[in-house]
C-alpha cells in the first residue's frame, strides 16, 4: 500500500472557482475578494474542520482561514487580494476529534445519560492536544484535562467545565491535523490592477490629428487629448506608429495599388526606417512619443499601443532573420493569404520555426522596448493567428517582472479560441458585443459572459465600432443607434471603447451596401475629423462615463441582472456593489426608429430592494425622478431625445420620520 | 524555456467524458461503446487531424480512430470495450500541413489562379513525407512529388495530379505528427459485465425459509429457488450468513433484551464459532452453501452476500486484534452509537487505527473467501461509514483479480457522499427512489441520474423496499400501491430490488405510525411466509421481468426521457436501444386510490417516430393494441386493475402496400 496513508479520510471535491481543473488562473482586481467553496465530508458522521490556504505566489508560508459550513457538505471562505502579481490557494480538511467528542457528549448530556466514561475520554482528546500549543497554552489543556477526571469534582460540575466554551476555542485553536486532506491542486490568481476591470477606451488615429490637411504628429496628438480628456475616456489606444512599408502597399479603400501619397496601413509595420521598435518619422521622435505620452497621463489617460506581431516585406526582419518567415519556390517571401484573397503588402511571422526561441525572445524584446518608454497597456492584434503557447509564455515573463501590463486581445475568432487566449493570460477580451443586436441575442450572451465559469478569467472589452467594424445597425439606424449602442457598451461592459472621433460624428458610410468597412475607410488615408460639429455626440458621452465613474456599480460585470419586460425593443437590466450600496437599473430602446413603453417586471432582490416599500429611480441621463412601488412599472422611451433610461436605485423614499424636526 | 516545445500548437480541451478532471474512471459494461468528444483547435486556420486513442489498461501500444468535426471546434468518435477490466482513452491532435495546402490550393485552383509555385511547395510537403512510410509507399510518394514538379507536363495535367485523391489517402496516413499535443490526462473506463448494468434483486433471509416453523437451512432455501427463478429475478442477496453473537442481543422489535430463544439480528456478526468467514451453524454447512449455490446457478440466478464489516461483541476479532477496536476507559469495546442512541450489540472496526494495513488485508481476505467460494456479487452495507480510500483500494484490489466481481453500496447517506463511493469503484448503489414519490421528484431525480455526468459512474439499483425501509406510501395505498412503485423500479431502474416475500405479500404493517421498520420485523425474528396466497404479485413481477428481459430498451438508463402529461399523477417516460429497433414508453398512475386519465404530449425523437406517421401501441401488461397519430394521445389507468402501461412502440402500422398481394 504504497503512498496510502489510510487514516486520511476527509474528502475535498468540487473546489470553485477553478478554471479547467486548475490548469489556468483565475482574475482578480487589488482588493478584491476571493470567495472559495468546496464538497468536504470524510465517512461516517464525525465533525470536520475545514480551512482555506491562500498566499502570494513565492511566498513560503500559506495564510489560513476557517471554511464555513453552508449545507449539503457544501463549505465556504474569502480573502483578499492586497497586491498584484499570483496568489495561490487550496483548501485543507481533517476530522475533528474533539468537536465529534464535544458534539456526542452534549447530546448524553442532554438525554440524561451518565457520562463519566465520556468524561474520561475527553480528558484523554484534550492530553493528547496539550502537547500542540506553545507552552502555557498547552498548561491551561493539560489542567483542563485533569479537571475532568478529577474524581473531587461533582459529576455536574465535570460535566460543566467539559463544555467550557474558552477551552473548546482553545482546542480549535490545536486540532490533530497529522491525517489532513489537501486539495490535490493549488490553484491560481492573476491580480490585476483596477482598469483591468473597469476602463473605458478611446482608439483615435495619430496622424489623423492635424488640424491643417497634413500627417499629424505626436504634437497634434496633444493638442487632441484635452478633448479626449474631457469625454470621459482613461484609455487612449494608437494603431501602430511604426514605419509603414512600401512594397506592396494598399492605396485608398484597401486598392491594391497605393498612390505616391497614399500613406499605408499603419498593420504594415517595416520599412527601412525600422521595424517594431521604431516610430514612424512623420509622427515624431521617441522624445515626442514620450512627450505625449506624459501629456495624457497628467490628463488621467493612459496611451495603449498596438502589438501586432506581423511585418511589412520591407521589415528589417525579413532580410536579418529569413528563418523567420516562410519562401516562396520563386524566392519571394510568402505574404499572408485567405485564399482566394492575398494581403500582399503582410508578411507573417512564422511561429513553426526552428529558431522559434529565438523569435519568442526578440518580440519579448519588443514589448520590453515600449514599457521602458512608459507604456502600460497593449491591444493585441490579432492574437488567435499565433501559438497559444507563445502567449502564455510571453504575457507571464512580462507579468513577472511588470505585474501592472494589461493585454487587451484582439481576437474576433471561435468562442472557443477566444476562451482560451483569456484563460491563458490576455487580461481583457473583445466580445461579439458588436452583432449582438436583438434583446434575446444580448440577454443570452451577456448571461453567458457574465455567469457560468467565464467571467472568472474573461474579462470583456465591448466595442460598438473598430476602425473595421461598422454594423448595419450603425450604418442604418443614425444618431439614435450610435447612442443606443454606446449606452449598451458602457453599462453592459464594465470596460468598452469605441474608435472615434468617426463614432462621436456617428459615421456610417459603408465602403459598399453588405459591407462592414468603412468608405474611405481611415485605415488607408489621412482623415480631418471636425470634432466641434453641433450634433457630435461628445457631451452625451462625456456624461455617460462621468455616470460610469460615479456609479461603482457599473465598475465590474459580475453583478449583471436581467429583468423582463413585455415589449422585446425594451431591454433593462441591473448591476450592484457587492455590499447593495449603489444600484444602477437600465433600460434601453432598442429600436432607433420609433419610441416603445412597456411593462419591466423587475426581480427586487438584485435591486436590493424590500417589496413592503416604495422606492425612487433617478435618471441621471436626464435628471427625472419616478416613483415606484412593487415589481411592475411602466417605461416609455422615445430614441429621437434620450434612447435610454440609466437609473440610480434609490431604495428609501424621504418620509415624515426622516426631516429633522420629526421626533 | 525548458520543457517548452514552442511548435506544439494544437490545444485539446473539454475530453468528454471524463469524472473529476480524470480522477475517476468512468464505467461501461462489455460490448458497449465509449463516445468520446473534445475540443480541439489551433492558432490560425490550418486543418487539423485528430485521434482518439485507447488501449486495455497495461496493453502497451495504443489503438487509435481519427475523430470526425462536428462544429464548433469539436470532434467525436467511440471506441468498443470488448474485454473485463479497465481501459484508458485519450486524445492526440496536431497540425496537417498537406490537408490545410490542399484545401488553400483547391480554392486557389477554383478561382483561377495560377498555381505553379503552390505545386512545388505541395511538392516539398509529399517529399518530406514520403520518409514516414514503408518502402513502396514511399516510393509512391516521391514518384508523386516528381510529377507535380514536372515541367514536361501541363500545368492542368500537374493540378489533376496534385488532386489526385488515392494519394491524398495516403498522405493521410503518414502526416507529420512530430509536434502532435496529446491531451494532459489519460482517462479510464471500468469494464463490467453486462449485470452491472442489468439485474433484478431478491432479498431474503434464509432462517425464514423453513416451511415447518424451524431456523431455515441452505436446504430449504434451496427448496425455495424455483420460487424466486419463476418470478424471473436474476440476483438473489442473502443478509448477512455468519455466526450472530449473543452479548447485547436484540429480541424481537429491536427491544434491548432478547428472548432465549431469539435469533438476533444477523447484522451482529461473530460467536465463538468463528465471524466473517463462518457460516451460521444452523444454516448449514460450507458444503451446503455450495450446494445452495450451485442450485441457484443452474436456475439462472447468482447469490449475493451481504459485506457488513462491523461485529458483535463477541466477534473473535475482538480479542485477537484490540488494535482495530476502540475501547472506552472503563475497557469494555466501544460500541456503535448515534447519540444519544447506542447500538450495544454491534462494535465498530476502528478503521484510523494504527494496524490499518492489517486490517485491510484481513478484510480482503474475507473477501477472497467468500469469492473462492463462488460468490460473485456482494451487497456492501453501510459502505459510507468506513474509509473512502479503504474501498478504493479494496475494490481496484479485487477487481484487478477478479474483474467479473460486483458490489452494490448500500449507502444511504448524503448524496455527494453516495456519488463519491460510486466513483471510486461501486459498481451499483442503491438510491433515494424509496423517498420519491411524486411526478416532480421522480422526474428531477431521475433526470439527475440518467443525464449530466453522474451516469458514467453511478449505476442506480432502485429498491421500493428493504427489511429496514417500509415507506409510507407502500403502508397506506395497499396492493396498487406495491404495483406502481414495482413498475416505476423495473422500469426507471435498468437494476431494481425487492425484498421478499415481503414485497410481493403486500406486508405493509408499520412497527408504529410515523416508523419505516416492519412490525414483528425480520431482522429480529425468524418469520414464515405464505408465498402461495392468492393475492400475491408474482405472477404480475413475472410477468414485468419477463417484459424487461425480451425488451433490451429497458436493460439501460442512459436513454430515459420524460413527457409530459396533463395530468400530475399519470407520469410517462421512454427508454430505448441506441440504434432505436426497442422502445419502450411506460405511463404510470402514480395514485394507488383513484382512477387517472389525461393527455400524454410525447416528444416524438426519442421515441424514434415520424411526425408524419400513425403508429402502434402495444401494451405489453394487458396486450391491448392502441392506434396513436401525432404526441398527443390520451390514457386512463384504473390502479385496481393495472396501475401502468408498459407500451411496446411499433413504428411502422400495417398498410394495404404491406399485403403481399399488393403491387
């Protein structure tokens, strides 16, 4: 019997969370709590004691804290996580003699039994553990223990100082645990910092910025970012500021054959001037780079920059590494195909290369480069195009030693495929949020995102645009639909961004009727964006995120609610703090042609609310105050002013009792 | 990065089925198949090949079937457990270059493009692999390769050959599999024999069997054997055979003090004549035992022993081995206790003790015995109050020798515990079926065992009674009663049991209102049975096990399925083959007292019908024919005739083109 120890009898099964039987971590945010349960129960009918293990990963010594019983063998405990970087925890059980004893001996007791004998062996429980605690601890048990035997003492008084309730915490305090079970694995925390959880986003084209027809610079940049600033945004994330290569370069509209002056796709990244460590020249110097890039943070925005590992033919790389990439029989670098389409003007790095170490290190090498500029915060292109194992090898070196870099993946792919860069590491993830239009479609999606196992390590990034995703519903549904689905993005997803300023300007002008691209799309040319025109949705959305700031409610997604109405065009739903002190309620038309009411029949306890009492909402899109009582209440939303209803909860209405005069 | 292949990039996730991330094996039964499904996928979109490998467990070389894509990154395939004992299966997937070029270079064909330099890269691919098989392929390969080079032929000719599909068979048998990802875990399968999954329980205590008001022998149990066979059962479990002891006997009813000439309860093991390898003297013999053995072999049915591992105070094992015992501190042996409640008449083996190697072995030697005697089959009681590890290593040491060998666990405990002992090797449990009564708690039990995992390694064995459970609703609903719930577990349950004759007498004489034990119980006292009263169910429980034989439908659980019905004491359910040539749809008044009729509404897939089609039920009970079109059909069951249906569903009605003078 090899490796048994057969007097181990506790059982622990069903440890949540646990994402693939601890393959992968979990995701936190400083200060959040982990709350853990498991199945613990051991043969037989005697009582456990059940603890949870947590600690900072590296840390020598586990911190413990007592399990609580729930039912059905069911147990549960918390901790905080405090810092950034991995925690671990597991959970531990063992047979607990002496409560089993206590338990068995009050039950005699109470039925009139005679007890001497049970007395005796309690003594014996309570020897065996004085030998545990530090010296004077262990001295009280031992005079515990002879107090019970002593044949002075009256059988009632015995039996009174057995159940001596300061002893019984001093023995929990020392339990025999030689023959404890641990959890078979030690499972895994990525505590991240909080705009991995709550972040809004703004992508803006860099050269875009000049206001004189020219190829902006870094300068310009910084004249935007008050107006970014005062939208609301934290994030500010740039396509890539690379040098853009030549060979092969798409012109206007994605055409195969640039202009002279057609500047190029800023994904392809490569020229003479450099590759992925260099900055395009017409945007400036590293020096203006980091110019800005302190510009924005004084104005509490963080610049993102893009990872999108892929080249130019042009890239340096091609001729320094050609084991990099793949040849052709013709001798010309293999650029990337879906076939029939070929994208000519992109080289793909080839992961299945014998020098694979290599590669892995150079573009470690890469991200290294840019934080040591200051950057913090990277959007991934493409991510799902490369090997799982590359990522997970890279986002846990740097998370090693830069514990505050959030990896926003950009993998608009199979669910599954999504899933999985998640579970690996990528801190957020954009979603489907873009083609979940209809009532039924988000209700199912966003259930899915936010219960069920997923938003332990999936953390979605809602965009309603990209500067490749303009929906039919934008294309067709005007101002209304813009405001609609920005409402949608910024309450439903604690993180969502949008590409502006073509969102703000609601621009919906489709390459082509059944296309997703944008006409003249910003991608291949230069744009001037007039961001002072009149019907610029900017103040709307400068006050969504200033709600979204106020409201803590709407800073995580796990809290997210679903309420029914009677109208399939009303969708409304709710998010809270943990603690019920803030509560937001939504309510959103989804159609941006005609204005719909209806019935919600809200569930009150996620509101937080006493069915016995009235209660208050307050608009804060446009200040109005409703009264309502009970479940059911009416809504009517009309797209052309206000497409939507975001309410604070107010669960007291101001009563007689409340004025200060009332005594 | 050691340890780090950073080519391997296929991922497989979700192998299905699989119990607690691998912990467990799952369970089959000899012939059946093992359905196997996973996710599998890579980066980017390159086809991929995967395998679903098995092998007897110790076999050195895996077996091997390609898995099929079903949609969204999953695949299946099966694989037949042919042999007792255990299996192990898992999951092998890599990348095929070859089939991902032949799909880019089809398409690339199809939209005109010219293809030369995609023919010589197919050509490279054929070459490298042309290493991989023996000679002649090989050969065949790089004669291949040669022609999609060839410049004498027609680029055309070349685009034919390089689609050629004999050879891309053969490309698909020799794939480059040097960065394959196999799947982390290898997972096991327990093979049992067919009446693991398929039995009919008897129980009886063979003192009662005397017909001349003595202690029964082997002999007249044997005399009893065409009794039992006749009704058509198939497992017949014997409580306890051993030597009762004398010391805190229980006398009739349980009452503390027994009567001279009071047999005790033969759960309190052990005399002076010897415990659990001894026969009670009375009894008989060992020879005699054999010979009752035998008797019942040659009438079909295989006898169970009941494995009670606790003892009476008189138990040899009490001296020889104080070691495995607890004594209290006034040295008499501690007995079994509930407090307040105390079993003084059974001593409890101390499994924490300190010589528990020797106390497994010494309880696995009990086993042996018994199976060197020709015993196959042992009811475990009180499974759930002993070690988990302890069965573990019991049952995988028994098996490993004796793979035909079954234990049904009688643990009637909380549930998580009842599925813990399934998975760690019981072969059958008994259930709460007793406890579930009406339409919803059948269907939600029932559902929870037969779908969602818990049915690939717990097997129910449905008993309405047991010497200790006479329920309330067998006390008060009198014979139709007994019918019903004989119905519902021979149906529901593919394993059921009765303890007889008990059951088929209808006793249903509680010991006091509000007990489950029988008056005058049988634990306590020797008791004669009038098996030839008229009013007994055997002819009815033959008739049923006669139907559950002819009918294969009704010898598994996996494919139970409920309909509704309007009407919440008629319940219906279906079960049927998986090639669907059996189905078996059985409505139940759950009513012992009144007459129920309403509408069944069927879901016709799981009943293998076409919408489009009338068909045939035929009442295997009553032999009534009934003509129903469409699921909605009506049924009025009288509980004073026949409380069921049990339906044979006939797909196919006679029409005029099946005469044979039809053309």
């Amino acid at each position: 019997m090899t490796g048994v120890e057969g007097r181990r009898r506790v059982v622990i099964e069903r440890v949540l969370p646990e994402v693939d039987g601890g393959r992968y971590p979990i995701k936190r945010t400083i200060g959040e709590d982990v709350v853990v349960e498991a199945d613990v129960f051991a043969d037989g009918h005697d009582l456990l004691g059940v603890a949870l293990l947590y600690r900072r990963d590296g840390d020598p010594e586990w911190n413990e804290t007592p399990m609580a019983f729930l039912t059905n063998d069911r147990w549960r405990a918390s901790f905080r996580v405090a810092e950034l970087g991995r925690y671990l925890y597991t959970v531990t059980g063992w047979v607990d003699h002496f409560k089993t004893w206590r338990r068995d001996f009050y039950k005699k007791v109470d039925s009139g039994q005679h007890v001497l004998v049970e007395l005796l062996q309690g003594a014996r429980l309570i020897d065996e553990a004085s030998h545990r605690p530090p010296k004077a601890e262990g001295k009280s048990l031992k005079e515990w223990a002879d107090q019970l035997r002593s044949s002075d003492a009256t059988e009632p008084r015995r039996i009174e100082q057995a159940l001596d309730l300061d002893m019984a915490a001093l023995m929990a305090k020392y339990p025999d645990r030689r023959f404890a079970t641990h959890y078979e694995r030690e499972l895994g925390v990525v505590v991240d910092r909080e705009k991995a959880r709550f972040s809004a986003w703004y992508e803006m084209f860099p050269r875009s910025c000049s206001q004189r027809g020219e190829h902006g610079t870094f300068k310009d940049c910084e004249a935007r970012l008050p107006y970014i600033a005062s939208m609301g945004f934290d994030v500010l994330y740039l396509p890539p500021i690379h040098p853009i290569g030549v060979t092969h370069r798409k012109g206007k509209n994605n055409s195969p054959a640039a202009a002279p002056d057609d500047p190029g796709s800023p994904w392809g990244i490569g020229s003479p001037d450099g590759g992925h460590k260099a900055i395009h020249t017409q945007l400036g110097t590293t020096k203006d780079f980091r110019k800005f890039l302190e510009k924005a943070r004084s104005l509490g925005l963080e610049v993102a920059l893009d990872l999108a590992f892929q080249c130019s033919p042009d890239h340096p790389y091609v001729e320094q590494h050609r084991g990099w990439f793949k040849f052709r029989s013709d001798g010309t670098v293999q650029y990337a195909e879906n076939p029939p389409k070929k994208y000519q003007d992109i080289v793909p790095l080839e992961f299945a290369t014998d020098q694979w170490e290599l590669l892995w290190q150079e573009l470690k090498s890469v991200m290294i480069y840019w934080i040591e500029q200051g950057v913090r915060i990277f959007r991934v292109d493409n991510p799902h195009t490369k090997p799982f194992m590359f990522w997970e090898w890279l986002i846990h070196e740097i998370q090693e030693d830069y514990p505050d870099i959030i990896f926003l993946a950009e993998a608009f792919t199979r669910p599954k495929v999504m899933y999985r860069l998640a579970k690996l590491g990528f801190t957020q993830s954009y979603t489907y949020f873009a083609w979940r239009s209809t009532k039924a479609e988000l209700m199912e999606y966003f259930t899915e995102l936010t219960h069920g196992g997923v938003h332990e390590y999936f953390r979605p990034n809602l965009w309603p645009n990209t500067p490749d995703i303009l929906t039919e519903e934008l294309q067709h549904g005007g101002r209304p639909a813009f405001m609609t689905r920005f409402v949608l993005a910024s309450t439903l997803g604690a993180s969502y961004g949008i590409y502006g300023p073509a969102f703000e300007l609601c621009e919906n002008r489709p390459r082509e009727a059944g296309s997703e691209e944008y006409l003249n799309s910003e991608k291949y040319e230069i744009k001037q964006w007039n961001i002072e025109r009149d019907d610029s949705l900017k103040e709307f959305i400068g006050l969504v995120n200033r709600i979204r700031r106020e409201n803590p409610a709407l800073h995580s997604d796990g809290s997210l609610h679903f309420h029914a109405t009677d109208n399939d065009q009303l969708i409304c739903y709710s998010k809270s703090t943990p603690d019920g002190s803030n509560v937001i309620l939504v309510v959103v038309n989804l159609s941006p042609y005609h204005t719909h009411s209806g019935w919600v029949q809200l569930d009150l306890n996620p509101l937080w609310l006493d069915p016995q009492h009235p209660f208050q909402v307050q608009d804060l899109l446009t200040n109005a105050y409703y009264h309502w009582d009970g479940p059911r209440n009416y809504v009517e939303i009309n797209p052309h002013s206000v497409p939507a209803h975001i309410f604070l909860v107010r669960r007291r209405l101001r009563r007689e009792q409340d004025f200060d005069y009332y005594m």
